[in-house]
C-alpha cells in the first residue's frame, strides 16, 4: 500500500495578498481543521454495524452503532463517508443535527468530557469503489461474488468510518445476504438467523483494529477447516469446482502459522484466521484482520505449485496480522514497518520450508532489483511515503536482514517481542520501533536509520559482502563471475568445473540462465540427460534458437511436471521444427496450465496456424479461443486471449464489445491495457467503424468513454 503526503505549496509575490486572506480565513478555523483531522479528543471504542447488500442494485443499506468517549469537550465529531446516503443520526438515541458533505458526516453538539456517547447512523451506499460485485449480470451459475478491498482508508465508501488508521475500534459485523450463499468476515461467526429469504451472519470481534482493515467476502464456498498447533482455528475457502486444488494450494499453511508464531514469540491477535480466493482481485493479497482476501490466480494444482505457489503471498499476509494489523503505522513515513516486515518474515518462513540457500537467493535476486533503481538515479528512502512497492517490500526485507546482523539473533528477537508487547492495538512510527531495538542492546542505531532507511540508494556492495559471507552458493557463484572475466580459460571450462563441485540446483539453474550461451551442444546434451527439473526448466526459458542436434532431447521437455517449461517447449519446438507441428500439438493437447489457461490459448492459437490440423475442429477452436475475451472469465484470462486474437488473428464483433467492455474493469491493471489495445485499433479505419456501429450495445459508461474516443480521433 501507497500512502501519499500533502504536496509542497509555491507562492510567489503576485499571489501573496491574496493567500494573507487565506491565511487568515484557515487560522480563524483552524480549531475546526485540526479536530477534523486528528479527533484527538474523542475516543471511538466500538462499532456494531448492520448491513444489507443487493448485489443486482450494487447497493448496501444499514446501519452503524458507535460507542465513543469524549475526553475532552468538544462541539462536533464526524466520520469519514464517501458519497453515502445518510437518513437518520442519533446520539444516545435521540435525534442530533449533523451535516453530511459526501465525504464526512459531522455531528454538532456540545459534548462533555469524561462521558460516554452512542451514536447511531442509518444510510445507504452505492459504492463505486472499495466493494465489488462480480459475475451477477451474466448466465454463469456459481461465480457471482461480493468482495471488499479497503486498501488504507477506503472502508468510509460503505460504512461511516475513520480514514485515519490511528482510530482503532472493536468492530462487530451482521451481515443479510442470499442465504444460498456463504459470508464471510472479520471476527468468529457467533450466529445466524433466517428471515425472508435472507440469512444474516453475526460475527463478533473481541480486539480492537483499524477501519481499513474490516471485509467481507460472499461468493459459493466450501471450507477445510485445520487449526494451529496453538489452537486458532484456521479456515481454508474454496470454489466447490477446485476441491482437488485445495491441498497444493493452501499447502503448508498450518506449517507457516505455527513458525511465525514460534519466530515472532508473540501470539496470534486475533480469535481466528481465514483465507479465501476471490476473481479479479487488485493485489496478490490483502491482510484485512484475521481474514486474507487473495487473488484466485493462486489456486493450483500441484504441477503449478512447482513454478508458482502461494506460500510467499500465504506467509506474507499471515504475517500482516501481527506487523500492520496489530501494531500499525501512524502514517506513510512509517510504511515499511507494514510491507518490509511482512516480506521479511514470509521470506524467514520460506527459509524454513526451502532451505537457507533458497531465502539467499531471494534476497540476491531483489539485491540486484533494488541495484538497479539505484543505478537509474530512482532509488527511494524507507522514510518516504511515496515510494514504490519494490522500496517499502523488498528494501525494507533487506533492512531487517541487516538489522538482525547489526544486533546479533537474541537482540533481534527480545526487541521484536517487546515492540509487538508495547504498541499492540496501537500505532508507531519508525522511531518508536528503533527505540524498543535500542533499548536492548544499549546501541545507537542511528548510522542504520542512516544507511538503509534514509538514504535513497541502495548499499548493493554490503548486501553482496553479506550475501558471500553467508551463502555458499552465491559465494560460489560470485567466485565463478570473477573467473569468468579474468580466467584465460574458455568459458565451458570455467563453467564445468564450478558444475562438479556444488549439488545445488538452484545455483546449477542460475549459471545456466546467466551463460547459456558458453555450453556447448554436448554439455546442453548432458544436463537435458541428466540434471533437474529446475535445471531443464532454465535451459527450456533461456535458449530461443533449438539445434537439430538436440531436437530429441528438447522435446523430452514437454513431459516435464512443469507448466512454464511445456509452454516454452510448445512455441519453441512449433517454431523451430515447423515439420513436427502436429506432433507437439497432439502431445499436449488438453493440458490447460495455470489458472490464466496460458497453455491452452498458446495451443488454441497454435493449432489455428497450423496447416491442416484438424479441420473439422478449426471453427470449435476459434470459438474456444474468442470466448476467453468474455467477462465471465477472469482478466488474466482474457487479457492472454486478447494478446494472441490481436496478434495473430483479429478480433470479432464480440470480441470487440469484451473489449469495450474491458476499459471499464474495476482492476486499473487490466483497464489501462484494454484502453491502450483499443486505442491501437481506433488507429486503423476498419476497426474504427466497426466499434462505431457496435455502439448501439455499449452501456452508458461504456458509450460515454467510446463517445470521448471517436469525437479525439
């Protein structure tokens, strides 16, 4: 998450009478301005809310009860609200004037310290952002979901809320929905109750939180139910569809709750935890309290597990819940003790699974990430609000490496502890952390702060002296570059001594990926023969160009357990042994890939340019491969369908509406492709007047944004 400071104000003399008025006219108001922010005189303690949904209408209709003490008198309180429709406020039920200017609902009244106050809000919401209804207008029976992503401080677009993640509240949640259909949200489901068709789901929360971080999610799920060697209920949600994906999916899940619980020594906040998959999702996870909302892209089977798992997403968001949940940041500036800390543990938990030499060269492969920034004059300090992902995950993962060094293991773990112990339910800044880490060690960490939190380059020299003295692989690998350049030897001699005297695959994988072009045919021979599956796989993703001689042993690359290097493998071979087409699309017809379908649109595309192959089957396929631009289908779905119909084939009229229909997505993402795709095609005439006529059929957002395009062209 990216959180944004005020801008820097410029004045010149010009304007400077006119902003004297200004000034004035704030400092007249500035009592109103700074309760408006910071509230600092009341206290909200708990909120009850009770909510409705209609997902044909998008709308939600409820109410929220708060409970707040005031500890010093005040004339207002107010809530931020975007865009809700307020009917009724009381407090202490009875009616109260309050103001509602679409983005905050202000209470006037005269309230007395050191008294206790309920507040009661009815509304209505038509949420444009932060709640998303997927799949209700279509005919495809069981993918209609309702999902939140509050994202920071965007909850106030369905509940009367706080903005500011220093509000911290016990929130309880009744839900009323279709009762054919599963809800789930923050807290342990405490009741149920049936009433005219609906059900309405009770959950209770017994610790207080940020607002940010309250969600539901609806949609038809099946659960698996585990529980922690601590005994936290653990709720595994699944599409009834994937009940076989449910094992290599959530796959060491309990594994990595219990070692966070044992490496961070302080218990789980929270009564329960929960997980569910969501289509569509903006991020590959998000940490809303005791219940993680992911992107079903991270559903798999157990081939996909092997290229790519959700154990880093599983273990990062899990331990959101004690770094960001339970002790949050103050404001942006302190970002990193969110992102860095939740990347950092899920890449100790990852150690703990894989081996120490897999978490070293995570940590190399962002090293060289973060270099790079710096290299472009682009590096970020952790201090800034501003930065990017790569700063505030990856930097801060690294700052945290180095930290645990610089104090030494017991230090690193007794400073954690107490920080969780201190600030928990609370907020901090970066300061407020390094001041606990101090206090054990009675060190000044100040030349730290320095180097890795305020400086904006990142220090790529001593992460590599790092990286040598704790790492045999990369010790031997930067062994191996150094020989590279200064060895008279030809480079395969180099390479193969290095070879026999290390066993691990993953340094055997990166010296293939970096110098694959120095082996010759017979050396490719003899690791295609013999070495791993991660081995092959970087032989399959590096070379582009397949000698005859080898062509046996690259097609035996096809039967590998492993979905990136069969769709290598299948363009690679289809280009390279154009006579052997047939062969290869047979091979590997049927097989889907990832849940983006990447290896079935490679196939569908493939074996529509292929001469001759299965013509009684050539307009099934077409309309096969057309129909993933549809919205039933998830957007990594579409957007892969998109790419090859546009590259290789050409759009139909349906596809063009998907298209259209695209550019209004919920996902920026996906949206900002699709609106580049279509301003490409608005370029050519034909395409111009097609979209043209197909207008008729857009919906008003959709004619709008065309409307906007066709008038610029």
């Amino acid at each position: 998450m990216i959180y944004k400071t005020n801008g820097i104000l410029h004045l010149n003399i010009a304007n400077f009478n006119r902003m004297k008025f200004v000034i004035l006219f704030l400092a007249l108001h500035s009592c109103l301005v700074v309760h408006s922010q910071h509230q600092d005189k009341v206290d909200f303690i708990q909120g009850k809310v009770d909510i409705k949904i209609d997902p044909m209408t998008e709308t939600i209709a409820g109410s929220v009860t708060y409970k707040l003490e005031v500890l010093q008198k005040v004339d207002s309180v107010f809530l931020d609200a975007q865009n809700l429709n307020v009917m009724g406020v009381k407090l202490n039920n009875k009616k109260v004037k309050a103001t509602n200017n679409s983005k905050r609902i202000v209470v006037h009244k005269r309230f007395k310290a050191n008294k206790t106050y309920t507040l009661d809000i009815t509304y209505a919401a038509n949420p444009k952002q932060t709640v998303y209804f997927l799949g209700w207008k279509d005919d495809l029976l069981g993918n209609e979901q309702v999902w939140t992503q509050g994202q920071g401080k965007y909850t106030s677009h369905w509940l009367p809320s706080f903005d500011d993640m220093t509000e911290k509240l016990e929130y309880d949640l009744d839900i009323s929905f279709d009762k054919t259909y599963e809800v789930i949200a923050n807290g342990a489901l405490v009741a149920t109750k049936e009433l005219d068709g609906l059900k309405k789901w009770s959950f209770d929360m017994d610790s207080s939180m940020s607002s940010y971080l309250l969600a539901f999610a609806i949609g038809d799920y099946r659960k698996k139910e585990v529980v922690s060697s601590t005994g936290v209920p653990i709720s595994l949600y699944f599409y009834p569809s994937d009940s076989a994906m449910v094992e290599p999916t959530y796959r060491y899940t309990t594994a990595i709750f219990d070692f966070l619980e044992k490496e961070i020594g302080v218990p789980y906040p929270w009564q329960n935890y929960k997980e569910v998959p969501v289509r569509d999702f903006l991020y590959a996870g998000m940490e809303n309290t005791g219940t993680t909302i992911f992107s079903d892209s991270y559903v798999m089977d157990s081939i996909a597990f092997v290229d790519r798992n959700f154990v880093n997403v599983n273990a990062h968001e899990m331990a959101h819940q004690w770094f960001g949940n339970l002790v949050t940041e103050v404001d942006g500036s302190s970002h990193w003790l969110h992102e860095g800390f939740a990347t950092y543990y899920a890449l100790l938990a990852e150690k703990e699974l894989f081996g120490k030499e897999y978490y070293y060269w995570k940590l190399y492969e962002t090293a060289n990430q973060l270099k790079e920034l710096s290299n472009k004059n682009m590096g970020e300090a952790l201090i800034d609000p501003k930065a990017g992902s790569l700063t505030f995950y990856e930097k801060g993962a690294w700052a945290l490496h180095v930290l645990r060094h610089e104090i030494g293991e017991n230090d690193f773990r007794q400073g954690i502890q107490r920080y969780l112990k201190k600030y928990g339910f609370k907020n901090v800044t970066i300061d407020n952390f390094l001041k606990e880490m101090e206090m054990g060690t009675h060190s000044d960490l100040s030349a730290f702060r320095n180097r890795w939190l305020v400086d904006k380059n990142f220090p790529f020299d001593e992460a590599k002296t790092i990286l040598e003295r704790e790492s045999e692989d990369l010790k031997t690998f930067f062994e191996l570059q150094k020989d590279m350049m200064t060895s008279s030897k030809d480079n395969e001699s180099i390479i193969k001594k290095y070879w026999k005297s290390t066993n691990s695959d993953q340094l055997k994988a990166k010296i293939t990926r970096t110098y694959y072009k120095s082996l010759s045919q017979d050396f490719i021979r003899e690791l295609l023969g013999n070495e791993s599956m991660l081995v092959r796989q970087a032989l399959a993703t590096s070379i582009v160009q397949l000698p005859l001689d080898l062509k046996s042993e690259y097609e035996s690359l096809l039967n590998d357990g492993s979905y990136i290097t069969k769709e290598e493998m299948l363009y690679k071979l289809w280009i390279n042994y154009p006579n052997d087409r047939e062969k290869y699309l047979n091979c590997t017809k049927g097989i889907i890939g990832f849940s983006n379908k990447n290896i079935r649109i490679l196939w569908l595309t493939l074996a529509l340019l292929t001469k001759d192959y299965e013509p009684n089957n050539t307009n099934e396929y077409y309309l096969e491969l057309s129909r993933y631009t549809s919205p039933v289908y998830s957007n990594e779905v579409r957007q892969g369908a998109f790419q090859f119909l546009e590259q290789l084939i050409g759009f139909s009229d349906n596809n063009l509406l998907d298209l259209v229909d695209a550019t209004q997505h919920h996902s920026w993402q996906f949206r900002k492709y699709a609106r580049s795709l279509l301003d490409q095609l608005l370029e050519k005439k034909e395409y111009k007047d097609r979209i043209d006529r197909l207008s008729v059929k857009f919906n008003k957002e959709e004619l709008r944004y065309i409307s906007n395009k066709l008038i610029s062209e």
